[in-house]
C-alpha cells in the first residue's frame, strides 16, 4: 500500500486527476469513519475530510511528505478534527457568557429597571444574524435555513431541491463564511465593550 500511495503522489504532484481518485478511494471511507469516531457527527466528519482531500488537490505541488502517506493523512484528520472541537468550545463559551448574561438580566433588578447589556447584544446580534441570512443569495439562504434552522441532513436537503450533496455543502459553506464575518464583528465589538 505504501509504494503504490508513493507512485500515485508522484502522478498527483503532475496534475493527475486519476491519481487523486484512486487516493481519494483507498483512503476517504477510513477516515471519515476516524473522523467521525472523534467528533461524534457524520456530517461534520464528512466535511473535515472532504476538506482535507480540497487541500491536498490544491496543494499537490507542493506536498513533501517524510512519513508514509496513510499516517500523514491521519494526523491531518486528527488536527482538523481536534481545532474544530477548539473552535465548538469556543463558541459554546460565548454562547454561555451571552446566555449568562441574559439570565442575569432577568433574573435581577438594578433600580430602574433590568441591566440593559444583553439585552442590547441579543438585538445587536439578532439584527446582524437575520440581516446576513437575508442578503445570502436565494439557493443559498434556503439550503442554510433548511440546514441549520430545520435540521435537515445534506442528503435530506439534496434529495428536496434535486441537487448534489456537494452543491448543498458548497451552499451551506458559503453560507457559513458569509455569516461568520459578521459573528467576527460583533464578537470583536462586544468584547472591546466589556473590555
């Protein structure tokens, strides 16, 4: 296995189409289920991997690997997997300070009335949040929805409007940069408040 992974990276460093599909087969089913196995979530544990094969089809020139092959494709599922546990945590962290926040807000009262802080920042990031969906392109705002709003599943999503699971993850990643953006400034804004 090892020799014939150096052969097809010697193709694949030439532009090889048929090298990239025949790594992409031998390897794909393994480490989507690795991936998987850490994050606890098939459709995460998809596009970890899938985007793990974008790179290496974009960076074949350049790819100098001094280890074999399967163990180089393992420790980059590995950290893929583990900064996006990092970044979960992260979010989980703010979401919990603003929901920490709402809470306070409620549940005491400072004279004249309930802390204003978050309540401002919930209708800050409500704005921000519904204002970024609406200006998504049309596909793109109803694959989003139907992702992240009514739960659906790639496949679910795919199988309604007729697409490829591709076209609806290339959509629902779109989507997410677009929106995130706008996360990073009200994020950047708030913290310099509190700050």
């Amino acid at each position: 296995m090892e020799n014939l992974d150096k052969q097809i990276l010697k193709e694949l460093k030439y532009g090889s189409k048929a090298a990239f599909e025949s790594l992409f087969k031998i390897h794909y089913s393994p480490l989507r289920r690795y991936a998987e196995e850490i994050l606890r979530d098939p459709d995460q544990a998809e596009d970890v991997v899938e985007n793990l094969f974008v790179i290496i089809w974009e960076d074949r020139k350049k790819i100098d690997i001094h280890t074999s092959f399967k163990s180089y494709l393992y420790r980059s599922t590995f950290n893929a997997c583990l900064n996006l546990i990092r970044k979960k945590k992260s979010e989980n962290r703010y979401r919990d300070f603003f929901l920490h926040h709402a809470y306070f807000s409620k549940s005491h009262d400072y004279g004249s009335g309930s802390y204003p802080l978050s309540g401002i920042i919930e209708k800050e990031i409500d704005e921000k949040l519904e204002s970024a969906i609406n200006n998504l392109p049309p596909q793109c705002k109803n694959i989003f929805i139907m992702s992240r709003v009514d739960g659906l599943s790639h496949q679910e999503i795919a199988d309604k409007l007729g697409l490829s699971v591709n076209t609806v993850k290339s959509q629902i990643m779109n989507a997410l940069k677009k929106i995130n953006v706008v996360l990073k400034e009200i994020l950047t804004v708030f913290v310099f408040v509190i700050l």
